[in-house]
C-alpha cells in the first residue's frame, strides 16, 4: 500500500468511527487502528465496499477528513486525507 509514504511513522488509534459517501448519504461503522498526518487505516465490515471518496469521522479522535481510498488488504483499509490540512477537529476553525 502506498509506498510513498512509508517514511512517516504510524500512531496506534484503535478507536471506532464512521465513513459518510454517497448521495443520499449513507454511513457505514469502522474501527480505526492507526492514523499519521497524511491518512488512517481503517476496518470495516466484510460485506462493505465504500467508494473511492469518503469522509472519516471519530469524535473519540477528533476527527472530521474528507479522505480516498488509497490501498485495500481484506477488511483493512488505507486513506488518505484529501485536504491540505492533516486533520480538522471537530468544533475548530
């Protein structure tokens, strides 16, 4: 998955959250397992097969990122946030 960003160390998470796609919206849970700036990796469902866009949100992390699918390994699933920002919390402007 994503070579280019190997270099940045991940940070263990496991927290839950949510991914938001679709029109009309649709929500699906998750389990976070880790996060670094650029993206998270995330686990799902095995019957779910969210789009290549998303949004990723977990109060317990703070977390509110529109985000791409960049890598898929079984259940496990590799985002990258899709702003410049590395994460925007919740509340914050």
């Amino acid at each position: 998955m994503a070579e280019e960003r190997l270099d940045e160390p991940w940070r263990p998470a496991f927290k839950t959250g949510q991914i938001f796609f679709g029109r009309p919206l649709e929500c699906c849970d998750c389990l976070i397992w880790e996060l670094r700036a650029s993206g998270a990796m995330i686990e799902l469902h095995p019957e779910a097969m969210p789009p290549h866009t998303l949004r990723l949100i977990s109060i317990a992390l703070l977390l509110n990122q529109p985000c791409e699918v960049v890598g898929r390994d079984g259940r496990r699933i590799e985002l990258r946030f899709s702003s410049g920002l590395d994460r925007l919390l919740l509340g914050g402007r």
